[in-house]
C-alpha cells in the first residue's frame, strides 16, 4: 500500500513524501530515507530498499527534500542543514502516525541525505537506528563523536569517497559497522552491488528494530540450520573454518551448517547454572574448560548466595565431564588455535550459554568468531554481537517467549542423537579429509 502525503517544514515550503507498506497492523517499525542531492523520493535505489524492508513487516517514509521533487524551495535552499531539519519535521509526522511504533524508528540516508541523517541523529533521541549509504562524510566528522545509537555505514570500495566513510566510522561513538561492498561505485550501478547493499541493510535494521512480520516458526532444528548455511555461504569449502556446536539441539542445527560448508563439526560443552528450584532459569553458565559467566543481575534481584553458586558450578561441571567422555571419548576440545570458529545453537534466550563458549574460544587463539543462530530476544542478541566478530541471527523478536515457541517441531534431543550426529560427522571428514 501506498499514500501520498504533504507536510510543511520550518520554511513553511511545502515538503511531499510517499509511505510505503503502511497497510494493515499496529506498531509497524518505519524507516526514513533521506535521499542525495538532485536525487529524490522517487530514488530507484531507495524505492528498491525500501521494499525489501516493506516484505519484513517494515514502514517506509520517503521525502523529497526541500527544493526537490514535488516539494518546494529553490537550489539555494538544499543545505545539509535544511535537510536535517525536513529529517526532523519527517520525524514529527511518523511518529504520530496510526500503525507506526515511535520507539522502532530508523533513518537511512545516502550521498548528502546521509550526512543530513547523521547530523539529525546526533542530537534527536527518536532515531532508534541508523545507515549511511555512501556518505561523503568530509566536514561533518564531529557529529559521529555524539552520535550513539547502532549505526551502518554502507559504502562502495570503487567509490572514491570511501576514505571518507573509513573515517566516519572510526569517529562514531556507539555501536557500528561498516560493510564493504566490493567493487560496488557511488551509485551502486551495478544489480549485484545495490542487491548485496539491499540485504545488508534491510538485516541491520531487522536486527535493531525488529521486523513488523510475525517471527518465523522453523520447522525444526535441520530447517534452522539450512537456512543458517545460507547466510553463511561466504565460508563454504574453507579449510581454516570449524562448526562448533553447543549440545544437544544445537547439534542437530550445527550438522546441517558443517555438512553444507564442507568443514568438520566438534561440540563445545557448556552448561547453564540454575536458578534455584527452577533450572531452566539460567543464573549463568560454565563451559568445559571452567570459563564461568554469571548474570549478575537475577543473581542480585532474588539474593542468590555465594554457596549455591558453588554447589551449582561443581554440579554441572561434573556432568560436563560425563558429556566429554560421551560426545568425544574424554577428548578435550581440539587445538582451535588461528581457526575460524562458527558457534552455533538453535536459539538463546538469556544467552549466558553462549556467552560461556565465546569467553572459552577467546583464550584459544581463534582468527575469528561467528556466532550463528536461528532466534534470539534483541537484547540477548545485542549483547553477543559486541562480543562476537561476526553475528548472524535470523529472528529477534521483540515479544521473545521461550526458543522452543519459533519451531513446530522442537522435541528434546537425545545423548544418543547426539552421538550419532557426531560419528556421522567424524566420518563425513575422514572421507573429505
């Protein structure tokens, strides 16, 4: 669904804007676009976007900035500083808008309109997210100092402002990335470059907003880990990468990842601590080699003593010890030592599990982690992607239950399922080894 509507900036110069996937349901997340000079609302490339962000359950906003398009004003007229504004009064509308969620609100701005995004957001606390699409960022530096919220910056290696893009993102204060697009030119001439940016940007702002879409229900583990290969294709037939899978269920998700990339599958044993008489409660986690993570939070809230702590430490880790001789015949876990590690699970709730793992694989002298799920509530996957290299999760649901609730099928993996899963994958490697 689209709708035409006109707004009055500052100037009183009238401004004309389209929405795009309003339509039905409440609480839509919404992106800005901010597009280029002598560009407009009708940009192909912003368009193309913002329908990959309107399949996600997004709104899109596109504006023609003050003097250009359908909107009034002069050449004169179109400063950085005016479109900052026109961000703004953009801003005013959406955010009173029936069927927009004001707290799910991000900007995407390329060429100027990107640098007129970042001055806006570095001092408008209603930009929630933030992607610069090749922004020539010269002059404008000491915004990024003040700008804290998640920011993408987009930029083409053959563009010859890239230096500029480099700089900008050392300058940003708050979560960032930058991605790269390889051979891509200011423009984005070529399909593959503007589909590549496509994706990149529409995952950044599912990942930080949440999409509009109901979350995926997986069939069950092996769908999960299919479509987790997928997005981990870049690492197919490498032989520096491993699947480290955290037992049981991401076992069953770990084996379809390792035996589309063709790379060897281990498990890295960890195991949550309990909250007192409800031990699905995570209160942290011990990992195999005595990495112990706590959250500190819940264990202060409900006044957790110091010796259950212990005695749930010294718990688990024994049965740590009986999973190591099952899972990999006492073994300890391999030399990991300058390897690309994929840690895979079939989803996270508190994460502390996760978090035990990323803390033992960081005193193994691994080259890089990813860490690869199918589901994750935002603020669990926000707390992984600072500590991971690479993060890649499918569905961040802003009303996260538990993980069983995004699968049809999520029976209870068994010791001997595991076993099984591991022998295959031992053969599998001796026969491609």
């Amino acid at each position: 669904m689209e709708e035409k509507v006109t707004l009055k900036n500052d100037k009183g110069f009238r401004l004309v804007a389209n929405i795009l996937g309003l339509g039905n349901g409440m609480n839509k997340p919404a992106v800005i676009f901010a597009h280029g000079l002598r560009s407009s609302k009708d940009s192909p490339r912003n368009i193309y976007i913002a329908e990959g962000l309107v399949k996600k359950g997004f709104c899109c906003f596109l504006l023609d900035f003050t003097g250009h398009g359908e909107s009034e004003g002069d050449a004169s007229d179109a400063t950085v500083e005016q479109f900052a504004q026109d961000i703004g009064i953009s801003l005013d509308y959406i955010n009173g808008k029936e069927g927009v969620n004001p707290e799910r609100v991000g900007i995407c701005g390329s060429s100027i309109g990107g640098i007129a995004a970042l001055v806006r957001a570095a001092t408008d606390s209603r930009i929630k997210s933030l992607v610069l699409r090749s922004a020539p960022a010269e002059g404008y530096y000491k915004y990024a100092d003040r700008v804290r919220i998640p920011t993408l910056i987009v930029q083409g290696d053959a563009d010859p402002i890239m230096s500029e893009s480099i700089i900008l993102y050392e300058r940003l204060a708050g979560e960032k990335k930058l991605a790269l697009i390889k051979g891509a030119d200011h423009l984005y001439s070529k399909e593959e470059h503007l589909r590549e940016a496509r994706e990149t940007i529409v995952q950044w702002f599912v990942e930080k907003l949440g999409s509009g879409d109901p979350a995926k229900i997986f069939k069950d583990r092996k769908d999960a880990g299919a479509e987790l290969a997928y997005r981990l294709k870049d690492y197919k037939d490498r032989k520096d990468v491993i699947v480290l899978a955290l037992p049981r269920g991401g076992v069953v998700t770990g084996y379809e990842i390792a035996s589309y990339l063709n790379c060897p599958l281990d498990v890295i044993i960890v195991r949550k601590l309990g909250f007192p008489g409800q031990p699905e409660l995570a209160i942290g986690a011990v990992s195999e080699t005595g990495a112990v993570v706590l959250n500190e939070s819940i264990i202060s809230l409900y006044g957790v003593t110091e010796d259950y702590i212990q005695d749930e430490i010294s718990r688990q880790k024994k049965l740590i010890e009986k999973r190591v001789d099952l899972y990999r015949k006492g073994q300890k876990i391999p030399n990991l030592k300058g390897k690309i590690i994929i840690l895979v699970d079939d989803g996270a709730a508190t994460g502390a599990t996760a978090k035990a793992a990323i803390s033992t694989l960081k005193l193994e002298g691994i080259e890089k982690l990813v860490v690869a799920l199918p589901v994750a509530p935002p603020d669990t996957a926000d707390e992984l992607r600072r500590m991971a290299d690479e993060f890649i999760c499918l569905e961040t649901p802003y009303d996260f239950m538990a993980v069983g609730s995004y699968y049809e099928d999520f029976a209870q993996v068994t010791d001997e399922e595991v076993v099984d899963i591991m022998g295959r994958a031992r053969k599998s490697a001796r026969a491609t080894g």
